[in-house]
C-alpha cells in the first residue's frame, strides 16, 4: 500500500482541487471544469463576504465571478441546486442518478412537516403542480394556498410547503434565484429529457457509484464518520467498508496510508494520478468555511494539522474566534484566519480580526503572498480592499 508524507498528501489534494492554481482554469468553462471534477459543492445562503459556493470557486478559478456561478444554474442549467450531503450544487446531468437521495430525502421532508403540524400540505400537492404547470416559473410569494400563519421556523403557507415538497421529490426545479428567494418550474421544462432519464442502477451499482462521487468531491476520505460522508446511503460505516474495499479489489478507487495516522485512506483514482509539476510561485488563498476540503474536520485536524470549527451557530460568548471565520492557506499550509467584516455593510472588503496560527512567523514572502490574495480576493467581490496586514 502506498504511504505519502503529510507534505505529500497535502501537495497533491491542494494540486487535485486546484487550490494551487497550476491549472489555468478560468470564467465559466473553468466552473464547468472543476465542477465536473468535485460533483458537487456545498450550499449556504449567508452571505458576509461571498457566499460559500462562490467562496469554494473564487479558490480554484481565475477572476471568478458570482454572475458564472449563476449562468450555469439559471441560463444554461448544467448545473442544479439539491440535496447531496446536504444542500448542495451538482453537475445537471447526475440528476437521474440522485432519485434513489432523493426519494430518502423526501422522507425526512415529511417528519419535517410532521413536526411542524404542516402535513396538511401534502392534500394541496396537485392543485399546487397545476399551478406552476400553467403559470410557469413560481416563487412562494406567487402563489398561496391553503392556511397560512405567522412562524419563526418553516414555511408560513402550506402551498410553500407543498412547493418545497415537490421540488424535493424532484418534479420541480429551482429555474431562478433572487437572492435567497428560490423559484421553480417544472423539471421537464428546466432539464434535457437526456438528463431526466429514469435511473435503471441496482442498488449495487448505485452505492459504488456514489462512494465513487462522494471520494471526487473530497479527493480522498478515511472510513470514519465525519462531515465528508454526511447524507443517506453513506453514513453507514461497515456499508461504506464493504463497499470501499469492493472498489478497491476492483481497481476503481485507491487506498493508502498517511505518515504518523494509523487510519487508512480512500481516493478517487484522479486524485492518485500525477498532476503538474511544482508550482514556480508561492501562494496563498482564502477558503471558504464549508470548503470541500474541510467537509471532515477532525480528518483535516490530522492531515494538516489545522483545527476548525465554524461558529456561526456558536454563541457569541463561547466563541473561540468570530462569527464567520475563513482559513487562509499559504502553499501546503493552513497559517492563519480572518473574519471579515459584512462586505455589503462596508462596501470594500474589510477585515475585522486576523489570527495567525500558532508556531507561524510569517516572512516577507509569506506577507506578500497573503496580501496578492487580499487583492484577487477583492477582484471577486468586486469592491476596493481595505485590508491590511
């Protein structure tokens, strides 16, 4: 079995997402192409300097912009927002695929209107499909059915439920996306027929598959519960095990070891494959909080030596750093974190407190990289940089 130095394995993963920028991957054929590689990428309407989607593309495609990420859900719709892991945005053609996710998810939709007292939604499911079949591209403001009341959590109408539900089963599409504000349509009309073709995968074939997928997204995973196998079908350890090790006999997928980690490990076959040489320049790039890389924290603890946690949800008083915190990675190394202040509050791109990792000293390369990352940074947002080491 293969045994790579952390160095080693950490050159290679940052290689594989193009973190260190050896491919020239640029606009939107440079989305499609990363997009292709990881499947998928993580979803989150907050939005402090950049939404986690766009954070996740900004760090592996030149001069990226949000409007790219856009045309290719919304215009040319190859790409499409729904539950993986969990909400996420995925390659259009893989929607067939994903029936057997989505008929699991649906379930848990319905334990969710349970708890909510909101199952009445599910008599209104027809009546609401044949609105959005004959008025066209719907958002929940469009159309009200059924009772509506006043509510912290959830949906406050029923036919905003309903449209949820059906989009969840998959016969709605998000089509438009204002803001937060999503608008469906029917999935005939958002995607080719090609893609809607019915799934024929045995169970088999459908879990080699999807480990297969889940392993591109990451680029490698060890065989512990964690963030990178989060989602139905994939969180069971000894079904993942079974799986992984028929892979492997196979030759579909990869397994190794890590210096000094006793725990075995599991790559794509592209992530096993020589990429570019050295990159001839040092770099740093900002990362987004629900990154790909750090879909499994405590794995990303013992590859990179790097501890993370997200603390949006933390109360203010018990958090260790800030409210929306990004890593920074400097060539094979994560040194530092910053939480930038809200972007659409300053109008520049602002940072409120930077932390430097313990045992970093940084040097004038090291200094010079970060702030040539400040600045491309700012190009993404598109707003001047007040930013200052």
């Amino acid at each position: 079995m293969k045994v790579y130095s952390k160095n080693e394995v950490r050159k290679k993963l940052l290689q594989y997402h193009n973190i260190d920028g050896n491919e020239k991957l640029a606009g939107t054929d440079g989305v499609r192409k990363i997009m292709k590689r990881l499947g998928s990428i993580q979803y989150d309407p907050l939005n402090v300097a950049g939404r986690n989607a766009d954070l996740v593309l900004q760090a592996r495609v030149d001069d990226y912009r949000a409007e790219y990420l856009y045309s290719l859900l919304y215009e040319e719709h190859v790409l499409l927002d729904g539950f993986d892991k969990e909400m996420c945005i995925y390659c259009a053609e893989d929607f067939s695929r994903f029936s057997r996710v989505r008929k699991e998810h649906a379930k848990s939709v319905v334990n969710t209107l349970k708890y909510r007292g909101q199952t009445d939604a599910l008599d209104i499911l027809e009546e609401v499909l044949e609105f959005v079949t004959e008025h066209g591209i719907t958002g929940t403001k469009d159309i009200s059915i059924g009772e509506v009341r006043e509510s912290r959590w959830g949906h406050k109408k029923l036919s905003s439920a309903a449209l949820d539900y059906i989009y969840h089963i998959g016969k709605l599409c998000v089509a438009d996306r204002k803001g937060t504000q999503k608008y469906f349509d029917l999935t005939e009309r958002v995607l080719p027929s090609d893609f809607r073709e019915t799934d024929s995968m045995t169970l088999e074939e459908f879990l080699d598959w999807y480990i297969i997928r889940r392993l591109k997204s990451v680029g490698f995973i060890w065989n512990k519960n964690g963030g990178a196998w989060q989602g139905h079908f994939l969180d069971d350890k000894e079904v993942r095990k079974k799986v992984l090790e028929r892979l492997v006999e196979k030759g579909s997928i990869q397994k190794f070891q890590v210096e000094d980690i006793p725990e075995e490990f599991y790559a794509c076959n592209e992530f096993a494959e020589n990429f570019a040489g050295d990159r001839q320049k040092d770099y740093a790039r900002f990362l987004a909080p629900l990154d790909n890389i750090m879909w499994d924290r405590t794995m990303l603890e013992k590859v990179f030596d790097f501890s993370y946690r997200w603390e949006v949800y933390t109360p203010v008083a018990k958090r260790k750093y800030g409210y929306y915190v990004i890593p920074v990675i400097y060539n094979n190394c994560f040194v530092a974190r910053f939480e930038p202040e809200p972007v659409n509050k300053t109008g520049c791109f602002r940072i409120k407190n930077w932390w430097w990792e313990d045992g970093i000293c940084p040097d004038e390369k090291m200094k010079n990289a970060v702030m040539d990352e400040m600045l491309r940074f700012s190009r993404f947002l598109q707003v001047e940089c007040a930013g200052k080491l």
